[in-house]
C-alpha cells in the first residue's frame, strides 16, 4: 500500500479540521472504551489472562522458526499448501498464481489487515480479477476507494450519509426512491448484493488471527460471517498470514481468545471463530477443494531478537488506538499507512522505514493508556521512544528540534544553571503573560500556539516544591 | 520469483540467525513438549459448577448474544420444537438438515406439513437443522464440526440457523470441549487431525460497521435457535 506517513503533519492539521473526524471519535469513545471496560469487569481472570497470553506469544516468539516448521508439516499433512513469501510482492504473485491457476475472475474477500498490507486489491484488478471486500465496512470504503480507518472498525469515520452516497452511486440498478437511512436498510441491501458474490466467486481469500503448530490450522474470528461464506463456498480457499501469528496449541488459542474479544469489541466472545484445518476431506459435504497458506515475512523476521520483538506478539485488537488521545484527535487516516495508533506508530517504521515514518512516533503523548489496555502488555510508549532514539541518531530529527534538545541537554547536566535558568524563566513567561496567565504567541512555540494557548507558569518550580515537601518531612 | 522452497529458507535462516538458534540449545524438546503436552492457561470459575449449573449458564450466556434456547425433553421431540418455532417466528415450515442419521432419522413424519430436505445448504434454503458436537458454557457458544454429517455450507447460508445440542455435551471451558475433539479425533501428536472446519458459533451474525450500532444479520444467519435436548448428566 503507498503510504502518506511522510505528511504526517499536514494530514493531522486536515483531520483536526474535519468534522467526520470528530464524530467518529464520539463512536469510538461511546462504543469501545465502556463496553471493553465492562466486558473486562465481569471476568475476574482477565489480568491473569493477559499475563499469560504475554507468556505464551513470548515462548512462541523465542521458537518462530521451530513453530512455522512444525505448523507447516500439519498443513502439508492436512493437504494443504504452504507458500513461503519473503516480501510483499512474493505474496502478491503467490496469490496471482494460485487465482491464474484457478481460472478465477471474481474473488470474494475476509477482512485481512495483510491484504491491506501488501495492496492486494489493486494488484488483482491491475491483472484482470475482481476482487470483492465483504465485510460490511471493508465493502463500504472498497466503494468508496480508500484504506481503512481503524483495524478492526475500517468505517468507523464515516457515517450514514456518507454511506448512503456510496450505496446510492454503487447500486444504480436498485430503485432511486428506496428508504436508506437506518442501519438495518443498508446492512440489508449489502447483504443482498453480496450473497450472489459469495456463490460465484472462484476463489476466496480469508486472513488469520492465529496459526495453529499443534494441528496445523488457521482461524479466523468474525461477527458478521462474510469470512465463512467466503471460504466454505468457492473451490479454493487462500489463507493471509503473517509469520507472527503462529501459536503453539489449542490451549494457547483458547487464552488469548478471551483476551482478544473482550478487548477489541468489548464483547464476551466474537460471534464465529472458525478453525479451517487443510482441503474438503473424502466424503465432506462442502468445503474447499484447494486450501493454501501464504506465509508473509516483509520485515517481521528484521524486528526478532531486537528492541521492537515485543510489538510482534500484537493481536490486532484494536484497543490501543480505541484509548488513545492522539488517534482520536486525528483519526486513522492521518497515520498513512496501514496501521494506525500507538501500534502503528511502532509497526509503520518496521516496515516502510523511519525516514518514512519518523513523525508516528512522535505523535505521542507519552500518557501509557495504550500499554495499559493492551491485552499483550506491549510496552508501546517505550518502543516508541526507541524509534524517536533511532531517528536522532540517523540524524533525521529536524535542525530546529535537535538545536533544542541540545540546549536542553547543556543545562539538565549542569543542575545549578538548570535551577538558576528555570526560576528565571518562570517569572519571565508569568510577566509576558501579563494578567491572563496565558500567552497567545511564544517564539520558537509556534505549533503550540497556533491551535491554543500556552499557560504561564503560576507559581515555583517542581523542584522548589519539592525541595520545601522534604524539608517539611524532617522530624 | 526465487524457485519454491529457496523463500521458506531464506525466511527460516533469517529468523534462526536472530535468534541464534543452534543445534542442541533446547529449542526443538521445549517444542516437541509443548505440543505433546499442551498447558491449560487460566480457566474462568464461571463455568466450573456442576451440571446443572453449567446448563444454566451456556442457556443465559447464549440468550444474552439473542440466540434463542428451547427446551425439548427427548431427540423425538425436536420436529415438533422446529415446527413451533418456525411458526412463532413467522417463518416457511421447511428445513434442510444436515445429513447426520441422529437427525435425518427422527419422526419428521409427525410433521406433514413441513418441507423436510438434506444436504448442504443451497442459497435459497431458508432454515438449516444441524447437530451441535459441544456446547460451552463460559460463553454460550456451539461448537460445530464439518464432515459427511456436518455441511459448513448449513451454519452461514440460510437466514435461520437451528442446532440440536444435548445438555449432556455442555462443558464448562473451551479447553474442556476441545479435549473430547481431541479424543474423538486423536490428537494431533497421535496423527490425529482435526476436521476441516470448527465452527464456534456464538449467536447470529451482526456487525456494528454502520455508526457502530449493533445489527442483527449481516451476512450469516440471522437467526440462531439452539434445541437444548434434556438428556441428563454425561
């Protein structure tokens, strides 16, 4: 997928000026945040839950390559195939020969993050197959030409007059006078349109939330059951898959399942979670005739063994940006690239590069409700530090900001100027203030004070306060 | 394009070179343990009361995601529990039934004016019977599993999805229901292999992409009764 990370800036000024932003923010603070809280309250092994999930994706993490090798023997075993994909386009033309191969014109779809990742749709259109998003919001922004939003809610900015558009425009055969307002209205006419695809439609591409060594399985976990008809239906059936999404075993599976629902949707389960092991077998009613595994790497197997392996046990749950003050400012666009949020912020640089990326990381506030609420206990903020260390020593930081850490510095080491300077500085800012206590326009704070004000300082420094606390303690 | 097979070594050398995998360091027996004897995480104690308990919870759970939980006394009892629910819900007195003789075996006679079929699902049948293999309890969930006897096609196409589940296959935990797949099927370090599909099915279909309002039948069923058989404790 092309990425727009680079104008990070100019995509966050835009969005904070956009209305539909704002009103998706109030979706997902009304919606994900109470219902995950609540979900998380009535399971008292919930914290336990995530300490174990953590453990489990650490041990996997540890044996990748002994895991993959014995998930793919299960495949192999079941009858299925597995393709080794080391880039993006590896995957793209694994995908392309297994459809050629198929004689395949339509292809329906599952919600994939991968697929995203490696810009599969507008590759098989490019080469003659059309491809079909059927997840309800994955199908709306496909009508509507754009990437997803958010990873688990892709049209979450978008509301009903902007779908309405989209369905008025797309389905010019319905008649021009139909009622489309209500949810039901358009969660119908989608589900119409899209029966008829799922029936004819060659193949179909599906992703994985987890892989499973024990038994060699992939599964997928949905509400809607786009993702089941789109594989139990067509003759062939193609998996998406990350390396990192490999588990050891059932039990494992059925630990973080409890951690993934409740954190993403705030629900006590997903509505389907479908374990698909090989081909159709002898004597089977129904099922897929061809089942394949495409096994991308693009840059996973680079974040192993480094300071960034932790964000590889993520499970896409959403729950990062769902909390996240930053991404609720400026919506999931803004980040321009796949993922969004405090994990994208970690994962975008993983894989496009920092020099591409280098503001996502520095979206942050630091506040740490994103590894607070992550069921794999992620440590996000301090890997996004890492990646602000990365891009100053590849001396990316722009001069200006480098020039100010450089002051900084100079001072924080000698802490009799640094106490001299700061009981300066307050009283200055305060006296420039004059009576407000804020000030509208501060040199060299100019992205700062475009958008609010600063406040002055009101009183002494921390470290006076503090200096007087201790005193105050002694006997 | 490299030839098959160079990519998954390229792939597998670069992951063991960062984690300096070398033969002999343990790696391969913690492997081969874990699977052979795989962990129980952390279980819930909702689900750990006894029979009776647990029949109470996956029938609350399973109500409270809007699946609708019927109590029939007896396997022969359960054309007479379709013919009532299909007619309370205003809905065409035909069903397809997975072909499984547990279910294609029952007195359908008894009810002459339904349309009685069997096989996988067609896009026009409205209403599929299935057998359920176990249900859980923690969260009211079915579990379902593909074969001669169990279409896939049967959970998803149809508008009205109806599961028979014998009170005795509830268990507690979804660790407890995947350990009698495991022995139904041998488990996978004995060669045992799963089956194509397992559906864990938790109420109808919904989804909440428009405005984030839950909606009730996006592309699966739009409606899911569970015919809970009274057969006593296993």
């Amino acid at each position: 997928m092309d990425t727009t990370s680079p104008s990070f800036k100019e995509n966050a000024r835009k969005a904070l000026a956009d209305p539909l932003v704002a009103r998706s923010r109030g979706h997902i603070k009304a919606g994900f945040i109470a219902k995950r809280r609540k979900a998380v309250d009535r399971l008292p092994e919930f914290e336990a839950l995530r300490d174990a999930a953590r453990d489990i994706k650490n041990h996997t993490l540890a044996h990748l390559d002994l895991y993959l090798e014995r998930y793919e023997a299960q495949v192999l075993a079941a009858g299925g195939r597995v393709h080794w994909c080391p880039t993006a386009e590896h995957a793209r033309q694994a995908v392309l020969e297994i459809c050629r191969a198929a004689g395949a014109r339509t292809v329906t779809k599952g919600k994939s993050m991968i697929s995203e990742e490696i810009g599969l749709n507008d590759f098989l259109e490019s080469q003659g197959i059309v491809p079909v998003e059927t997840d309800l919001g994955e199908y709306i922004i496909q009508l509507r030409n754009e990437p997803p939003s958010h990873i688990i809610a892709p049209a979450v900015h978008l509301t009903r007059t902007e779908i309405e558009a989209a369905f008025r425009s797309h389905h010019d055969h319905l008649p021009a006078e139909r009622p489309l307002s209500e949810p039901a209205d358009f969660v119908n006419e989608a589900r119409e349109i899209l029966r008829q695809k799922f029936v004819d439609a060659d193949v179909g591409i599906t992703g994985a939330n987890f892989l499973v060594a024990e038994t060699g399985s992939s599964i997928i976990v949905t509400n809607e059951g786009n993702g089941d008809l789109t594989q139990c239906l067509p003759k062939v059936h193609i998996v998406i898959a990350s390396l990192e999404k490999v588990v050891p075993t059932l039990d494992d599976v059925n630990v973080i399942l409890r951690v993934l629902a409740r954190s993403a949707t705030g629900q006590e389960c997903s509505t389907y979670t479908t374990f698909s092991t090989g081909p159709r077998r002898p004597g089977d009613a129904d099922g897929p005739e061809q089942y394949h595994v495409i096994l991308l790497d693009n840059g996973r197997s680079n974040m192993l063994g480094g300071e960034f392996q932790e964000a590889l046990r993520c499970i896409r749950c959403g729950a990062c940006m769902n909390h996240c003050p930053v991404y609720h400012a400026v919506g999931g666009h803004a980040y321009g690239w796949v993922y969004p949020g405090p994990i994208g912020a970690v994962l975008t640089p993983a894989f496009i590069g920092i020099e591409k990326a280098a503001h996502l990381p520095n979206a942050s506030s630091f506040c740490g409700r994103c590894e607070a609420v992550c069921p794999m206990r992620i440590p996000l903020p301090k890997m996004m530090r890492h990646w602000r260390e990365r891009e100053f020593e590849r001396h990316l930081t722009p001069r200006a900001a480098r020039w100010g850490l450089g002051l900084w510095a100079f001072f924080a080491r000698r802490p009799r100027l640094y106490h001299a300077a700061t009981a300066l500085a307050g009283p200055a800012l305060r006296a420039m203030a004059g009576g407000r206590g804020r000030l509208r326009r501060l040199p060299l704070a100019g992205a700062w004070t475009d958008h609010r004000d600063f406040p002055a300082p009101e009183g002494r420094t921390f470290h006076q306060i503090w200096a007087e606390r201790q005193k105050g303690r002694q006997p | 394009m490299n030839a098959p097979g160079s990519n998954r070594d390229e792939i597998l050398a670069a992951l063991r070179g960062r984690l300096h995998r070398q033969d002999g360091d343990g790696g391969a027996e913690a492997v081969a343990t874990r699977i052979a004897k795989p962990a129980r995480g952390p279980i819930p104690a909702r689900g750990a009361g006894g029979h009776e308990a647990r029949v109470a919870l996956f029938v609350a759970m399973a109500e409270e995601v809007a699946a609708r939980v019927v109590r029939v006394p007896s396997p022969e009892a359960v054309p007479e529990a379709v013919a009532d629910y299909l007619k309370s819900e205003n809905l065409p007195a035909e069903v397809r039934l997975a072909p499984d003789p547990g279910l294609t075996g029952l007195p359908w006679d008894s009810q002459p004016l339904m349309a009685v079929s069997e096989g996988p699902a067609r896009p026009t049948d409205p209403v599929s019977l299935t057998g359920a293999f176990a249900g859980i309890a923690e969260t009211g969930t079915l579990m379902l599993t593909s074969g001669a006897a169990g279409p896939t096609t049967l959970n998803f196409l149809p508008e009205t999805h109806m599961a028979v589940l014998k009170a005795s296959d509830i268990t507690g935990c979804y660790e407890d229901a995947w350990d009698r797949l495991r022995v139904v099927q041998g488990a996978a370090r004995d060669g045992g292999t799963l089956p194509r599909t397992v559906n864990l099915i938790t109420g109808p279909s919904r989804t909440a992409d428009i405005e984030q309002t839950i909606q009730l039948g996006a592309h699966g069923p739009r409606r899911l009764c569970i015919l809970l058989v009274d057969d006593g404790e296993a």
